[in-house]
C-alpha cells in the first residue's frame, strides 16, 4: 500500500499547508511547473518526490528534472508528464505515445484545471490532473490531490482545497470521491 501526495503547477510558490496534508504520504509526485530548485529541495527533503519538468521551468530545472517519468508502483503503469492535455484531446505528441502504450494511470499538470477521469476509449485509463498549487495562472483555488494505490486497486482519492490563489492559508477543504 502506497499513499500518494499529487501536486502540480507550484510555479515557485509552495503553500506550508502542503506538508501538513501529506504527512502520512509516503511518496509525493510532482507534475511540472514547479519554478524554483528551491521547491525541488524542500519536496525532496520531506518526502520521496517523482518530478518531470513542465514549461515554464529554467534550464537549471530541467537540467535535472526528466520531461516524462514512466514507472510501475502497486501494479499500475504509470505516465506522468506535463503538457498532456486532456481526455479526449491529448497533446498530439502524447497522443501518439498513448495509441502504443496506454498507462493504467496517466498524470499531467499545465492546464491548472483540476481533473479526475477515466477515459473509457483509453482502455478505461485513471487521468489525473491535480490543478495548481501555486499563485501564479488563471485558477481560483489552490488544488492538491492525494490516494492509496494497493495492488492494482485506488482508493481514498480526494481533493484538497489550499484557500484562493494569493490568499493566506485559511484551513482546508476535503473532498472525496
């Protein structure tokens, strides 16, 4: 059983309150336009953290940050990378990737829009787009997603509001599915 801490689109800024919601995470993934090495320490230093670099990330980030990571954890494939679109209009280039290999779950960030589909034309495929956690882009509220992922099986998949983009910390809100 891994507990998973989803995060994306921090563009510099990283909320404290992150660390209070994944604390009983065992791993954290960060889906790109994370904005400062800074970030990448401070994740890194508090908990195991899977990172691919997105587009507004420098050349010192992506330098050591991989554009894709491809990996297998409690049986399920999974693709996580950046600009990945969004069921059914993928990134052609991630489009192509998918028509060979389609993952179990399929993780990006970049839009700043908070998304939880399975793309039934996709093989029944888990998309995950956590939102944004930082204070820069279009969005309202800051976005965190967390799960359980056991043996091919995911549970305790919610939604963790931060508080308004720019805003001080105001407590959380949870939701489940």
């Amino acid at each position: 059983m891994t507990h998973i801490g989803l995060i994306s689109d921090t563009h510099g800024y990283l909320d404290e309150q992150v660390f209070e919601h994944f604390k009983d995470c065992d791993e954290l993934w960060h889906a790109g336009d994370v904005g400062s090495v800074k970030i990448i320490e401070q994740l890194q230093t508090f908990k195991p953290t899977r990172f691919v670099f997105g587009n507004i990330d420098s050349k010192e980030i992506q330098w050591q940050l991989p554009e894709h990571q491809f990996f297998t954890l409690e049986g399920f494939s999974i693709w996580m990378t950046h600009i990945g679109g969004a069921p059914p209009n993928y990134n052609p280039a991630v489009k192509k990737k998918l028509k060979e290999q389609i993952p179990d779950i399929f993780v990006c960030g970049h839009s700043h829009i908070l998304r939880v589909i399975r793309d039934e034309k996709m093989n029944n495929m888990m998309y995950l787009n956590p939102g944004a956690a930082g204070n820069e882009g279009f969005h309202k509220v800051k976005t965190l997603l967390k799960f359980t992922l056991d043996n091919r099986k995911m549970s305790n998949l919610g939604v963790i509001e931060l508080g308004k983009r720019g805003a001080i910390p105001r407590g959380d809100i949870t939701r489940r599915f």
